[in-house]
C-alpha cells in the first residue's frame, strides 16, 4: 500500500503543472483514488483533504456553473451561484462573502494558471466558466496542500483540468468527439456542447470544444422569479499535446479557455444585498486562460523536470443606465457613480519551474519535490471605484519532501516568497516577505486503516488591493495576515466487510484554525477597526459503500463553528462560517446499462447575508443515466434524467441574500452521442 501521508502536498505541484500526465503518471502520488461502488471515487493514502469529482459526475449533476459542481464537497458553501457571474465558493468559511468574490484565502487554479482572485466589490466573479470544458475538478481543503500554490491560502484550493483529445480518440490515432444537448425546465436553460478531437499519431493530438449556455430567470419555490438570473454564456477550449524524443522523454501541451457574458440592464450588485440601490448596467465579462506546460522525463529517478507558462485575463466593462438607482439625484448618490460606470482588468501572469527526485535506501526513501516561481500581476486603475490599481511581483522558492520510514511517513514542506506591490498612481511602493510551511506524519498499520496528522503556518502578503492612501491601508500593506491550521484524522478502506464483494471506503478529519494579524475583515458596525482574530474548527466525513448486487451509498457530511473576536471583545460568530451539512446518496446500478440515485441534502445552523438565522433545509434530488443497447447507431449513446429540488422547497441559501432564494424545482434531460 502507498505511503499514506502528504503525497498529496507534493503532487499538488505537480498536477499544476503537468495536468494530465501526473494524474496518469502518478496515480498514488496524491495518495491511492479508491475505485467505490458509488458516483465519488475516495482519496486515501493522504494527510490532504481532497474531493475528486471526475467526468462522470460532472456529466451527472448536469451542473449550470462550476461553483453548483463543487459545492457537493465537506465543507464548501455556494454563495449566490445560479449565474456564472455570481458564482463564489467559500470553503471551510473563507473565501467568497456577501461583499466580494473572493477574500484571498483560497485559490483558484484551471489547468495551472491562476484565476479568480480578485476582491471586486459586489461581483463574484470568481469561477467565471463553463462546466463542459472540464473533465476534472479538485477541491482540495485546509491549508496544508497549499504550498505549491501560494501564500495565505487558508480555505483551500478549487483546480479544475480541461478535457483532452485522448479522452475521445482512446488514445489511438483518428478522429473522435462527442456532441451533447441539455434542456432545464426551470429557465428554459439550453446547452450545447461541441467537441472535436484528432490524433494524427501518438505523439501529437488537437481538441476543440464549443459550448453555448442559455437562461432565462429562475423561479423560486414559490413560484417568483429570481431577479437577475439570465444568462448566456459562449465558452471555448482549444488544446494541443505533443510527445516525443527518446522513450517520449518530452511532453508539450498548450491550452486556450475563454468564457464570455454580453449582459443588458442588468444589476450593478450581482449578491442582491443593496436592494438595487446601485442600479442597473450593461456588462461584459471575459475571462481568459492560457498555458504552456513543458515535461522531461527521462529514465531517472533524480529527473522529472516541469515548467509552466500561464496568462489569465479577467476583463469586466460597465456602462450605467442612467435612472436605474433609486439613489440617483441624492447626495448619496456621486459616490457611486465611479463604481458602477467603472471597467475592471486583471492580468496574471505565472511561471512555475519545478522537478522531482526519488532518492534513498532500502530504510528511508525520499520523494522531494522543490521549484521555483515568478508571478507578476497587473490590475487596471479605478481608483473612484474602490479598485487601485498597480502591479505585483512575487517570486517564491518551495520544498517537499515525503520521508518513508516503513509504515511511518514524515513529510515537512516550505514556501518562502517575497512581493513587491507597486501602485499605479500616488499609492507608493510596498515590499513583504514570508516564510511559511507544515509538517505531516502518518502511520500505516497494514491492514487498511490508517491515520494521519498535520500542522500547517501561512501567511498571506498584501495584494493591490490593499492600496490606499489611509493610514488604514498602509498599515494593511505593511502587514501580513497569519493563520495555523491543525488537522487530525483516520481512514479505512476494505473489501468483504459486510458480504461478498462489497467494498467500504471511509476517512473523516477534524481541524482547527485560527487567524491574526487581520487584515481583510473589519469589526461589526466599524470601517476601520479590523478583526483581532478568527477562529474556526469542524469535522468532515466522506464515505461510499458499495454492494456487489450494486446498491450503493456515498456520504458527504461537515459541522463545525466559528468566533470572530473584535478587538477587547468576546467572541461572536464567525459571519462567514460554513454550515453544518449532510449529503447522503442512495443508488442502484444495473451494469454499465443504467444508474438511479436519490441524493438528499440537509444544512442546520444557517445564515443569510445579514447574519439573520435561517431554518434548516433539506433538499431532494433525483438522477437517472441511461446507456442504450449499443447498437450501430447507438454507439457512444448517453442519456441523462435529473430532478433538482423534486419537493419544490422555497428557501435561501447558506450566506444568501434574502431577497435572492434558490431555485425551485428542476428537470433536466441531456443527451450525449460520442463518435
């Protein structure tokens, strides 16, 4: 059995920077992917919370934005995601908030380069994408994988991998693709989703994916519209992968993503907690992602060379409709003027060098990794508009190291990285450092349970925007924000547990963290005053049994709690801690022919935007896959059935606005035909 601890930390780096090939290449390497009788292969041989949900699934939840995918994962909370433009994720209460996007405390990674960062007000933008495009997407929670990705990630990281050719040729030369059309009920929602693949040989293979996503307003469980739900969205995958030299030492691949959005007379505040006091505008958002990934693998154990060359653009242009404020024409009201007539810009770009070593003796193995990294980030100046602009430079040095010492495994890792942020006007010039890292130990005891145990330190340096002219705000830029995270857990995975072929597969964590030095947040009822500390813990539990007749039951499960602590007072509760939550699956399968599932999700201990307490609300839904008898011209036939919401449950999400519920009842159908 793999060593069970950290190989998650380690390959972290190395699925960002050669997707495809490490996940392929190095199975184990983040730990073993237990194969369950349910929809959610397991990760184990970790100390690394991680959720996988693979291609299968994403097909199966038929999802309309990436955020509505992943918020199936312990711990992860949706904010306001029925659009992709409102879309933010918050894992383990950090993240996305009622005011912005995103807080700085998770990362956002597609195919390695960095996206969705951004603290733009009122508007989450921060998963900005299509679901089609990808094949995979990870959700990896808490701070001790975060090394390879950044400074300050307290919450976690959401990486997401595109499709590839050889997902459809088989890997084989020829043509291949898949064509699929999907109908919502609820927003007459239409999608179509082109892909097209060739491989001339085995060492060259081009991908082209097209897809159209189209919505008008949801209605709720009452039957009221959902204000500013529409949607329609236009996205793109081009992709091209080449092998080659001695032993295919060599691997090129080059990615292009891009999503837009073309919206009219829409809401300045895309979270709904401003009672349309900003208005309405015209926006467009267009988000790019491009990447060059170089691989050298030769046949040795000391060289597994990467490089990563990646550019994300996020671009979002405004243009006020005049009369839309309740607002305009009062005092109040030139103030936000320069906000919702502004154009925002951020700019990425990331080079990651890295290479892997396997050393030792027949007592200790090693399996270090360490790479370097160059960062340079550039926001558009819109100072009127609460969005400084300027530059950012960082540069990063990183060390893992997995120590195997028979059924123990000791894996300390490092980061050290230094930033630059210098304003684009009157701002000035700012200069931090940080060294941060984490120590992980496990034991194996052989026989299918193991545990495991981690600490992990962070800091997070000042971003552009941070910038500002206060004395607030250059004491936030001559700051660093300073968390720790404890985690202690157990896993167990068997076969014949309960009757012949069955399999059971389980692992639950417990963690704590605390934060100080605080400089994102402010205390309640104050502008200036920032936050002493935060404090949070919880326990997650994931779990899939499988029967050999083949019933099946997955389980995914968080609770938790959270203090924020205002300077020389007690604490109260955290306004963004996620809720405690159960999602518990029921299936059958016949064969490779058909899939049935009920899924029942139930949340307590929620909260709506305003920190007003919110009932506890369980959701149904209900899933059918069927793959007709393949004959000639049903080869590569897919057809997928869902109910989301089958009771019509009227309700508002977890940290939702009140005056923005979820949808109510929805039928989707798709139909897949592969060639």
């Amino acid at each position: 059995m793999l060593s069970p601890l950290y190989r998650g930390t380690t390959a972290l780096v190395c699925m960002s920077l050669a997707w495809p090939a490490a996940a392929q290449d190095y199975p184990g390497f983040l730990g073993t992917l237990i194969l369950t009788g349910g929809k959610r292969d397991l990760s184990f041989g970790t100390a690394l919370s991680r959720t996988v949900i693979d291609e299968e699934e994403i097909e199966d939840r038929q999802a309309s934005t990436v955020a509505q995918l992943i918020d199936s994962a312990p711990g992860v909370t949706l904010v306001n995601g029925t659009t992709p433009q409102g879309s933010g994720i918050n894992i383990r209460g950090f993240g996305a908030n009622t005011t912005y996007g995103s807080d700085q405390k998770i990362a956002v990674l597609v195919d390695g380069a960095a996206v969705g960062s951004e603290e733009l007000y009122r508007i989450g933008t921060q998963l900005f994408t299509d679901p089609m495009l990808y094949k995979q997407a990870e959700v990896l929670r808490g701070t001790i994988g975060s090394f390879a990705y950044g400074s300050g990630i307290v919450g976690g990281v959401v990486k997401l991998q595109t499709k590839d050719a050889s997902d459809f040729t088989g890997g084989e030369p020829g043509f291949g693709g898949a064509q699929t059309f999907e109908f919502s009920s609820n927003g007459g929602g239409k999608v179509s989703s082109t892909t097209l693949a060739w491989q001339p040989t085995h060492g060259a293979e081009f991908l082209l994916n097209y897809t159209l996503r189209d919505q008008a307003d949801l209605t709720d469980g009452d039957g009221k519209t959902i204000g500013n739900s529409a949607f329609r969205t236009p996205s793109g995958l081009a992709k091209a992968k080449f092998t080659f030299g001695q032993d295919d030492a060599h691997e090129l691949t080059f990615s292009y993503s891009q999503t837009i959005a073309d919206d009219k007379d829409v809401p300045y505040d895309q979270f709904a907690t401003t009672g349309g006091s900003f208005g309405n505008v015209d926006r467009l958002t267009d988000t790019r992602q491009a990447v060059l990934d170089y691989r050298y693998n030769p046949a040795s154990d000391l060289v597994d060379l990467r490089m990563n060359l990646s550019y994300a653009d996020q671009k979002i242009e405004y243009a006020y409709i005049p009369g839309s404020s309740p607002l305009e024409g009062t005092p109040t009201f030139p103030f936000l003027v320069g906000t919702v007539n502004a154009d925002q810009r951020y700019q990425t770009s990331k080079l990651t060098l890295s290479n892997r070593a396997l050393f030792g003796s027949d007592m200790i193995g090693h399996d270090m990794l360490a790479g370097v990294e160059f960062i340079r980030k550039e926001r558009k100046d819109n100072t009127a508009a609460g969005a400084p602009g300027g530059t950012d430079r960082r540069f990063a040095l990183f060390l893992i190291d997995e120590i195997t010492m028979g059924a123990v495994t000791v894996t300390p890792a490092l980061r050290y990285e230094t930033s630059k942020v210098e304003s684009a006007t009157t701002f000035g010039t700012f200069k931090n450092d940080a060294l941060m890292g984490g120590l992980a130990l496990a034991y194996d005891f052989g026989n299918g349970l193991s545990v495991f145990g981690s600490a992990a330190y962070t800091e997070g340096l000042p971003i552009i925007d941070d910038l500002g002219a206060s004395a607030a705000a250059i004491d936030r830029m001559r700051r660093t924000e300073k968390s720790h995270t404890f985690e202690l857990g157990a896993e167990y995975t068997g076969a014949d547990v309960f009757s012949a072929g069955d399999s059971l597969s389980l692992r639950g964590n417990a963690y704590a963290t605390q934060m100080w030095d605080i400089t994102s947040y402010t205390a309640a009822g104050s502008t200036t005053t920032n936050l002493e500390r935060v404090e949070t813990r919880g326990f997650e539990l994931e779990a899939s049994y499988g029967h050999a007749s083949g019933l099946y039951v997955d389980v995914a499960g968080h609770i938790g709690s959270g203090e924020e602590f205002a300077p020389g007072a007690s604490g109260t509760v955290w306004r963004n801690a996620a809720a405690d939550r159960l999602q518990l699956t029921l299936g059958q399968k016949w064969s490779d022919r058909l899939d049935l599932s009920w899924e029942m999700v139930h949340s307590a201990d929620r909260r709506d935007a305003f920190g007003a307490d919110l009932p506890t609300a369980t959701v149904h839904n209900l899933r059918a896959t069927w793959r007709p008898e393949q004959t000639s011209w049903l080869d590569g036939t897919e057809v997928r059935f869902g109910i989301e919401n089958a009771l019509d449950l009227d309700y508002v999400g977890h940290l939702s606005s009140p005056t923005r519920k979820a949808p109510g009842r929805t039928f989707k159908v798709s139909l897949t035909k592969a060639f």
